[in-house]
C-alpha cells in the first residue's frame, strides 16, 4: 500500500523534473508553458496520492486539486494572451528576442 | 477483361464478393462537372451512383464531352488521387488523353449512360482486381525528388544534407517536372510544387550587396562607416544595401501575393524603405518625415525599417510539414537571405545555433488582423464541387481568411474561327458548342449576328420563337445556378430538386414548361423562405455601383444593363426587366428567382418555342454587330461576311467582364464565404476570352 | 452480458443510420446500400499521403472510434443495460466526447493536405464554442436529479421529462450535438462544397470506412445522450424499456441527420458567434431557472 | 503486488514517458498532443486511486486545453511540422542539471520521510462527489469562489491583451 503511494509519489517527482527541465531550456513561450503545465500536473498527482493514502477521508484534499486545475487554465490563458500580444508587436514569441526582459 | 485501373491482387473468392460490391456501390467524380452534365441532358442525381466531392472517395471517373485541352492535366491528377480499382466511363468524349483509355464508352445520352453504367458494372464485376496492375503516369505527374532547407528555400540541392546558411536537415520535395502543372481540384503531395514565379525574388535580394554604411538590422538608427556591433542590441551591423534589401524582399512579398489586401501596404513601404520616414507600427498608412504620435492611435512613430523588421509571420514550419503554398513567406525571407547567416551567430548570450524568428521572419506582409497564421496557397478547382467547372481559383489563406484570390479559366479562349473562313452554318455550331452551359443563346446571338451582316430579317414567329428559346435556357441556367449554389452550401434539397427541374425544363415546349411552372415557382419561394438562407448570403459580395458588372450581378445592384430592354418582341411579349438592390449574393440569389418567375411568363405569352435556324444567306458581304442577353449577362458579337462565308469574328462576353469581380469580393473573407462569393457570380469559365 | 447486448445494438443502429445518411445526402433510400458500400470500401486500395504525419493519420479515426464507444458506456437503453453505470455518468461523457477534438485534429493535420488542415482547426474553434453548450445544460440536468450518474438521471424524469422542466437546455444541447457531431448544416469540418471533404477527404479504403463507422457510432451516442438526459431515457408507457430506448435514440438520431439537407450550412464566424454572444448566457440562464425550480417546486 | 499498483506504475510510466517526449518531438502538434496524453494518463492515476470525479474531469479538461495548445504551437512556431530538425533549446546543461537535481531531491523527499499510516479504504464515488461538494459550497467555499473569480478575471484580462488594440485594424 505504502508501495503504490510512493510510485504515485514519484511519478509526481518524475513529471516535476521534466517539467522543469523544459520550463528552462525552452526557447519558445508556448514551449515553456507546457513545462510549467508539467510542473503543476506533477503537484496534481502528488496532491490526490496524499488524498488517497493518507487522508481519503478528507474532501478538502480533492478542492485543493480542483484549485490546481484552476490554476493550470490560468496560467494557459494568461501565457497565452501574453503570447499573442507580443506576437503583435515583436513578431516572435522567442525568448531569445525578449532582450528587454532580461535586463 | 479487367479494367485500366484495376487493383493489385488475384481474383479470389472474398475480392470476387467485393467486385460485385464496388459495382452495385459506383461513387462517381464528373468531368468536368456535374452542372455541365447537366446542361448536356444527362441525369446524373437520377442514375443508379453516388456523386461524390473528391476523387479520394470514387470508384469511377465520369468524362462527359469532350475534354477541353486546358482540363487534360488536371484530370490526369485527379484521376491519379482516386484509389484503385477505378474505373472511367466516357461519355461523347472523343480522345481524353493523358488518361487511359476509357473502360466504357458511350454516346453523350440519358441512353448512353443507362447502357454505360450497365456495362460497366459487368467489366468492374468481372475486373476490378488484377495480379499486375500497372502505375499511372502522365506528364503532368511527373515529379522529381529536390532537398530544400525550411529556413532557406533558395538552398536547393538534389542529395539530403545539412543546410549550409543554418545547418538544418534539407527536407525531401516534391516538384513537377514543368513549373507548375494543372492542378487537380485537390490537394495532394504530387501538387506540392514550388511556383517559380515565387523563387524569382531570391536573387534579385541576394546581389543586392557592394560595400557602404553599416546599420543594425535591427535598429536601422545606428549608422556606423565600419563594421562592429550595434550599442543597443550587439548585433553585428549589415551593410546597408542588405538592410534595404529587405525592403525589396518585402514589396515583392506583397506585389506577388496580396495586392487585394495589401497592395496600399506595399507601396508604403517601399516608399518608407527607401526615405526612412517614420511610421505608425499600427498603421503603415500614416507616414511623417518626423519623430511624433500616430494621429490615429497616439502610438509613437517608428523607422519605417524597423516596422518592416518587427513585421510578423511564421510557420515556415507549415509550409514545410504541408509542402504547399508558403512562396511568399520564402520570397520574403529571401531578402535577408545575403547576410541571415552571421547576424544570426553573434547576438550577445545566444548560442550560434539558435535561430531568431525575427530574422526568420520580418520581411512577411501583415494581415488584416495583425495577426498571420500561416500563409498558404490553396487550389480551389477545376473540378470543385460548387464551382464552376473549369475554373481554377488559387486562394491564399491566411488562416482561414483569403489574403489573396487568383481565378483563371483553363477551358475558355479558344478561337472564333477554325480557320481564314467559315461557312455560316459551321460558325454557328461552332459557337454554340464552345459553350456548354448556354449553347441556344449563342446559337441566337451567331443567328442574330449574321442576320444583321446578311441584311435578313427573321419573320415575327421565328423571332418570338427565339426570344421564347433564350428564356427557356435562362430559365434551365439558373435553376442550374441555384443547384451548384445548393451543392456548395450544403443545401441538397435545393440541389437535387433544382437540377432535376433544370432537366425537365430545357429541351420541354411551352406545354412541358407550362406544367412544371408551378413546381418552379414553389421551388423558388421554398429557397428564398429557407432557414439560413438570410444569414448565409447577405452582405456576403457586395459590388458597388462603380465596379463593370454584367447581366444579373448588375441588375442586382440596381444596375439596368440588359440587352433584352430594347428587343420590340420581348416588349409584347409582356418583357419589363427586373432589378434588385443590395448588391450582394442574396440579392442576386431573388433576383434569379424574379429572372424565373418573368421567363416562364414571356415563354407564356409567346406560345411557341423554337431554337434560331441557321439563315440561308447566299453569297453576300457585310459587317454586322447583335447583342444578346444571356443568362449570365449581355454578349455582344461582331461579324463579318465575305460572299457568303463569315471571315471575321469577334465576341464579347459577360463572364469576361465578371470574372474581374472575383479579387474584389473574395479579399479578406472567411473561407466559406469566399467560396459563396464567387459561386454567386454564376461564370462560366468557358465565355472567357483570352 | 449486458455489454454485448448494447453493442449489438449499437451496430444495428449504426446501419441504421448509414441507411438515413444515405438517403439524406444522396437522396436515395436503398437498405442494403450501406453494406455493399462498406464492402466496396473494404477492397479499395488505402492511400497514404506523402510526407504525411503517419502516426496521426492511422490513430485519428481509431481514437474517433474510441471515443464514440466510451461515450456510448454510459448510456443506459434499460434499467440494467448499460456498459457502466458511473457514479460521474455524465461528466464521463462529456470527456469522452472531448477526445472527438482531438481525434479530428490528429485527422486534420495527419494527412498533409490543406483542406483536411484547414477543416481539423476549424473543428478546434467550433468544439471550444459549442463544448460550454454540451456542459452547461447537463449541469442543469444534474442539478435536477441531484446526481451524476446517467441512470438516476432517467430516473429523476419520471414525473416530467426534462424537455419539458428545461426546454432552453433541451434545444442548446441538440444544437451542440450536431455540431460535436459535425452534422449539417454545422458540417463544417467536412464540408462539400467548401473543403471537398475536409477531414474525410484524404482517407481511403479501410481508414475511411473506420473514419464513417466512428462519425455513426458518435451520432448515436449523442441522441443516446440527448433521450438520456431530455427525452426520458427508457421511460414509456405499454411498450417494454428497450423499446423506448431504441425507438427514440433513433428518431433523434434520424431528426438529426435530414434536418441538414432543407437548410444552407451555417456560416462559420456567425455560427461561433452565436455560441459565445446567445448560447452561453442562455445556458447560464438556464441553470439558474432550473436551479430556482428545483427549490421552489420539487417535480 | 497488487493489480492496483500495477495499473498505477503503468500509467504513471506513460504520463512520465509522455512528459519526455514532449521535448524530444520536433512535431509541434506532436509535442501538444504528447503532452495531452500525459494529462489523460494522470487523470487515468487518479481513477485508480479511486478519484473519480477528479480522473474523469482532468481527462475531459486536458482534451480541450491541450489542443488550444497544439493550435497555439503551430501559430507560434516557426517549424510546427518538424521537418527540418531545428534545435529550439537554449542553456541545455544548465537546465539539465537543474532539472535533474531538483527530481533527484524531491525523490529524496519522498523516499526519506516515514508517511504514517497508509489509509486502506476511500469512501465510495457517490460519496465522494457528495461530500466534495458541501466541502465547496460549505467550508472551502470562499477559496471555491476566489478561485472563479480569478479565472473570470483572467479570462477578461486574457481577451483585453489578446485582441486588436484598435477598431480599424479589423477593417
């Protein structure tokens, strides 16, 4: 049982480490959107194995996870419109180019 | 006996059962379309098969007449794309070259073709599976295997490899082995060929490049006399030249692809290019000669360059996963082609493998919403169903929005005369047989022509018989208009109840069209009341009062040019022209109906119908000018006559004078309504004339 | 046991509906047509486009056909037949249905053509717009019987059938259906006379039989769906459940397929339009008139 | 062993092996769609670990999400089909290291700590919806609302970035 919780658990950890790995190395806007989607599926998976092993008997673990739903349409949309929006002016959603954002 | 096109594979027990299955199940794709079969008699809708859009989804390709020269390759492709066994049923069709010889022939009859699909069940039953199946080939499917890089389309090698300017892997293409071959009416990868009108601007950008000041690509502010990087972004300076040469790049980009919507554009900034005014990024109309605020957004002004480097645009990339279309996204980049390699490789903080999209990029035309998808060339036709056979409309979509519309006819601008001199009779068939879709008129006006030159002047029947004979082709075209119009948005009760009219209506006498007048009248009120119908058209191709329109598109915008005002005959025959408002395709959707509706009373009233005869004119000499309205609008021909024989001729037509109309009421419109735009003009690619 | 019975059933009406399909697009009614047509297909060659995204051609009409059946789990003809009585019925097929988008996009792009392109992204817009209208009205639904699951749904009907508490959801949902379902006049993706075929118009032989077999398979599921959650599902008098079940999911299904061939096919921007601006704010009104309903006057 | 653990170490290995080939594709609509695949087999996890509600709703949420990706990667991208085999990586070691330091601490995270007392039972899925709604509606509900009102804010805010920042560009 605490078997199953810890492959849960790690396959929470391996999505993570993807996740974050292409958040970095990414060129391109929509490219590190989907890493950071990675990122937040792993807290997903991680938030329900804590629900179903530890405490099922607790609802406040499954609206947590719904919350992180939430969050992930959030963040698609708002990249996205961020994305359009330079797209418009900069021609280009490529880091690379964003040079003012660097500093 | 097995067919031409017949699958690989031995006849065994189970393939036995499926033969009989394919010719119980014929799906059929109609040469060159199925209004001209149509206006040729022949009841396709009625027959045992199923009509479909795309050759992909028939078993049986249906050649109806003869094959007009300019359709011969297309067909060759489309017949390529339907998957074996198929099978080809030649209507009247004489030689239909390069395809293979037809399965089953038959006369260009309803008989013809009860007897034709009869036959051919049997020989599809006995062979539609063969051991060795031989490869089509024709001319126009000839392709040969060419390495491109994505990036640089002006890298073309013949072996794969690496890109030498950015050192991506050259992508496989295929091109045809003549520039650009006849497309069928549907994309497949053997159509993926480059358009060499495109390729041109590659060189023109490239020698652009002699020594001068150094400016930053992307700042074109800073200006140094030597080489170096720029203070505001590290970028390597560029000749100068290489900086303008963007601005070539860039006007051909527009020149060649969107004049509709952008030719304004274009010229702004080439003009910009060339001064180095300032512009507004928003709206490349507003131009000033100093730094200051858009009027119209209160933007500040930019370097008209620097518009010209942010302009978006990308998805090369689709281009290049779908091989088609995408030239102008090429010729664009082309510009910067000279100097695209070492700018790349020397921003500050950027690996020299990284690729900028800027670079990529900044020399594609802007859309309207100022947001580009990709760019790519689509071939609407010859043979799409609900356009007009014959016509081949290459559009270029931005999305799903024409950027750029192109029509053409491949059947149109044969000669007048077949040769120094005709005799009448000749001429007349002559005519009359060079356009399918309306013969009798033209029949009439050849008639009418020569009478005039002749000096002969019909009795009082033969021309209410004739006026009567026009208004009964006019009534058969438009119903014939209303069952494209039917097929391509989707409406199939209008279009099988539509074309089945039209078959009864042409060829019936005043009786047979006395009988069917109520179920046209129905039909027409049925359409015009049908739910949709306002949402799909209105407002969809408008034409101003300005833009030269000819026959119903004219008069549907209030215009009053019809050549039957003036005809005495139609005026006691009760003839008063109808004219509509609006201007756009639902207004000239009633006004065919109204068009109907007046036809079927002038039939009425003159009682008899007669097809114009030949005049007997012996050896005289004259010149003589008629003017006829056909269903699509007044046709004008010139005659001249030596001892008997006509030795000169010269035509005018509606589609001539519409076709024009395409480019304006297709720009910047979505897809469907583009496709509904042009289908309301009602040409006929066959009255275009060189 | 029960499984077997509903696929079966699920065959014939399939054919059943290739039967009125036919009559609606081609105008002949013949009943041994669909077969000899899928035969035929069976023996025609299957071309590949070149340069094609192979994976994507070969799975679109495969995962279509998946998620037709998974839609079609949680339907129950009768009480006790039904594949799987979810206690998420509903929501389970609203994500099945989901998949449809994504099996028109792999079909789109796969194929290397442009008009299957242009159509699998015009599918996109139209699914995003007309997705709110599948949930929203079943949310009403849900709110009335106070569950998910597709059974109690039914049951919850039993005094009065939801066409009648909830007209507004009823109409938002079938016209939603037959725009997931890409029927006409919302046949956008696979539009004749503007995309000569859309997505069906680079698929041959097998893969274009599998590509109709599936669309069928998805019709039924949503008039399933559309009698499940409106129409009283099983519920009838004298004539035995899966009589009902039956009779009705075809009747819709039928209503569905012809209403296409009597009207012009809808323009796209309108259509979208339409979805965002109207159906949207009247299925929001809806849920809150039912949820008023079922406070004020428990049917 | 039980089947339970071993449907859970299947789709935990897709969606992980998806994840990869998110980045590995040079197809962008493949990379979409592989990463939608990973979402489905998470939301496959979460049906064998018995939530329902929450399995289901992330299979059908990720179908929609994902492919407003794919179309927002083909628009973005400058080689959406992949053809030529164009690197869009920059700072590769760095972000590898990264990458792989913060796995291997969070699998240390998960692997040290002793968890407790591992729950047997869940309640069944009726229940569970239940009772995730009255958690919604009654005591989380303030959360409940923010969160709504944080997409309603962003969707509006989304919509006024994205569109035409003028009238007559439409034209």
């Amino acid at each position: 049982m605490i078997l199953e919780l810890m492959i849960a658990l790690s396959v929470g950890t391996g999505l993570f480490g993807i996740g974050l790995y292409g958040a970095l190395s990414q060129t391109n806007l929509v490219m590190i959107i989907m890493g950071v989607e990675l990122i937040l599926a792993a807290a997903l998976v991680n938030l329900v194995a804590f629900w179903r092993y530890l405490h099922p008997d607790e609802p406040a673990g499954q609206m947590f996870v719904l919350i992180v739903m939430a969050v992930m349409a959030v963040e698609m949309a708002v990249g996205f419109a961020i994305a359009i929006a330079r797209f418009r002016v900069r021609g280009s959603v490529e880091m690379e180019e964003a040079r003012e954002l660097k500093g | 006996m097995t067919i031409a096109g017949a699958h690989a594979g031995a006849m065994t027990g189970l393939r036995r059962l499926i033969s009989t299955a394919m010719a119980r199940d014929l799906t059929a794709f109609v040469l060159p379309g199925a209004s001209v079969a149509r206006s040729m008699g022949l009841d396709l809708a009625g027959s045992p098969l199923r009509i479909v859009g795309t050759p992909r989804h028939a078993n049986l390709l249906i050649v109806v007449g003869p094959l007009p020269p300019g359709l011969r390759d297309a067909a060759a492709v489309t017949y390529a794309q339907m998957p074996r066994p198929r099978a080809i049923l030649a209507l009247g069709a004489g030689d239909i070259a390069p395809l293979p010889d037809a399965d089953v022939s038959a006369p260009l009859t309803r008989a013809g073709l009860r007897s034709g699909l009869a036959d051919l069940r049997r020989v599809i039953a006995a062979g539609a599976f063969r051991a060795d199946s031989g490869e089509f080939n024709a001319p126009a499917l000839e392709v040969r295997v060419e390495y491109t890089c994505p990036m640089h389309p002006e890298i073309v090698r013949d072996a794969p490899g690496d890109c030498p300017k950015c050192g991506m892997t050259l992508v496989p293409r295929e091109t045809a082995s003549d520039g650009h071959g006849g497309h069928g009416g549907h994309v497949m990868p053997r159509e993926d060929r480059p358009n060499p009108a495109d390729h041109a601007h590659a060189g023109h950008a490239q020698d652009a490049g002699g020594s001068g000041a150094y400016i930053c690509p992307m700042h074109p502010e800073v200006i140094s006399d030597a080489p170096g990087k720029c203070p505001k972004c590290g970028m390597n300076l560029a000749k100068a030249e290489e900086v303008e040469s963007h601005g070539h790049g860039h006007g051909h980009g527009h020149a060649s692809h969107a004049p509709s919507a952008h030719g304004d554009h274009a010229g702004q900034d080439d003009k910009a290019g060339g001064s180095g005014a300032y512009t507004c990024p928003m709206h490349p109309e507003v131009i000033s000669d100093a730094p200051g605020k858009c009027p119209k957004c209160g933007m500040n002004l930019v370097k008209a360059e620097e518009v010209e480097s942010h302009g978006p645009g990308h998805g090369h990339g689709h281009g290049d996963h779908g091989g088609y279309g995408k030239q102008q996204d090429h010729s664009g980049h082309d510009g910067h082609a000279g100097h695209g390699g070492h700018s790349k490789a020397a921003i500050d903080g950027i690996e020299p493998h990284f690729m900028s999209m800027v670079e990529m990029t900044k020399d594609q035309p802007r859309s309207s919403d100022g947001l580009q998808m990709d760019w790519i060339k689509v071939p609407f036709g010859p043979f799409f169903p609900g356009l007009p056979a014959g016509l081949r409309l290459t559009l270029t979509l931005d999305g799903d929005t024409v950027a750029a519309s192109d029509a053409t006819s491949l059947v149109g601008a044969t000669d007048l005369m077949d040769g120094p001199q005709m005799r009448v009779a000749d001429f007349v068939e002559r005519l009359a047989t060079m356009m399918p879709l309306s013969p009798v008129s033209y029949r009439a006006l050849a008639c009418a022509a020569i009478e005039v030159a002749a000096g002969v002047e019909p009795d009082h029947d033969a021309r209410r018989g004739r006026a009567a004979a026009v208004e009964r082709e006019r009534i058969a075209s438009h119903l014939n208009w209303l069952a494209e119009f039917g097929l391509q948005s989707g409406f199939l009760w209008l279009a099988a109840r539509a074309g089945a009219l039209q078959l009864a209506v042409q060829g019936a006498d005043v009786a047979g069209i006395a009988t069917q007048a109520g179920a046209i009248r129905r039909l027409s009120r049925r359409v015009q009341a049908a739910p949709l119908m306002r949402m799909r058209l209105r407002r969809i191709a408008r034409i101003g009062k300005d833009a030269p329109a000819s026959g119903p598109v004219d008069r549907a915008r209030g215009g009053g040019s019809d050549a039957r005002t003036g005809d005495p005959t139609l005026k006691d025959l009760g003839f008063e022209m109808r004219v509509r408002n609006g201007g756009d395709a639902l207004a000239r959707l009633r006004l065919r109906c109204d068009e109907i509706a007046q036809s079927l009373d002038v039939i009425a009233a003159a009682g008899r119908i007669a097809v114009p005869q030949v005049p007997d004119v012996d050896r005289v000499s004259g010149e003589g000018e008629a003017r006829i309205e056909t269903p699509r609008g007044t046709a004008s021909l010139r005659v001249k006559l030596a001892n008997g024989k006509v030795v000169e001729a010269d035509l005018d037509t509606p589609t001539d004078v519409n076709i024009a109309l395409v480019e304006t009421v297709t720009a910047q419109q979505e897809l469907g309504d583009a496709l509904s735009a042009v289908a309301s003009l009602d040409l006929s690619p066959w009255e275009v004339r060189g | 046991m029960s499984i077997l019975v509903v696929l079966l059933s699920l065959a014939a009406g399939a054919y059943a509906l290739a039967v009125i399909e036919r009559w609606a697009v081609h105008g002949h009614l013949s009943l041994t047509g669909p077969a000899w047509a899928a035969l035929a297909l069976m023996g025609r060659e299957s071309l590949l486009a070149h340069k094609s995204d192979r994976l994507f051609f070969e799975l679109g009409p495969v995962l279509l056909l998946v998620a037709g059946l998974m839609a079609v789990a949680v339907i129950p003809l009768a009480p006790g037949l039904i594949i799987t009585d979810l206690a998420t019925g509903a929501l389970f097929l609203n994500a099945a249905l989901a998949y449809v988008l994504v099996a028109l996009i792999m079909a789109g792009w796969g194929p290397n053509g442009a008009y299957a392109m242009i159509a699998g992204w015009r599918f996109l817009g139209q699914f995003i717009a007309y997705a709110m209208l599948i949930v929203m009205p079943i949310t009403a639904v849900a709110m009335r019987a106070e569950s998910l699951s597709t059974v109690e749904i039914v049951a919850s009907q039993a005094q009065l059938w939801n066409v009648l508490y909830q007209p507004v959801g009823f109409v938002l949902f079938v016209v939603a259906a037959m725009g997931l379902a890409w029927l006409p006049p919302l046949d956008l993706p696979d539009a004749t006379g503007e995309l000569a075929g859309g997505v069906e118009a680079e698929y041959t032989g097998v893969r274009l039989a599998v590509l109709r077999l599936a669309r069928m398979v998805i019709i039924l599921a949503l008039a399933g769906a559309t009698v499940t959650f409106y129409l009283g599902g099983w519920l009838g008098p004298w004539l035995p459940p899966w009589a009902w079940s039956a009779i009705k999911i075809l009747a819709v299904a039928a209503s569905m397929l012809s209403v296409g061939r009597y009207m012009p096919r809808i323009r796209e921007a309108r259509y979208l339009a339409l979805s965002w601006k109207l159906g949207i704010s009247l299925a929001l009104a809806n849920i809150f008139v039912v949820g008023v309903i079922a406070l004020v006057v428990p049917i | 062993m039980t089947v339970q653990m071993i449907f859970l170490a299947f789709f935990g290995g897709a969606a992980v092996w998806f994840g990869v080939v998110v980045f590995r594709t040079h197809s962008m609509v493949r990379s979409a769609l592989a990463l939608l695949f990973s979402q489905t087999a998470i939301g496959a996890m979460f049906l064998v670990m018995q939530a329902e509600f929450l399995g289901v709703l992330q299979i059908m949420m990720m179908a929609t999400e994902m492919s407003v990706m794919a179309i927002f990667m083909v628009m973005f991208m400058m080689d959406p089909g992949g053809m030529g085999k164009m690197d869009m990586t920059h700072q590769k070691r760095l972000s590898l290291w990264v990458g792989v330091i913060g796995l291997l601490a969070a699998l240390l995270l998960v692997w040290l700590p002793d968890w407790g007392p591992v729950a047997q039972s869940v309640p069944g899925a009726h229940e569970q919806a239940a009772d995730l709604g009255r958690e919604l509606l009654g005591r989380s509900m303030l959360i409940f609302q923010s969160a709504g009102l944080t997409i309603l804010t962003a969707m509006v805010a989304a919509t006024m970035v994205a569109i035409v920042p003028n009238a007559e560009q439409r034209k």
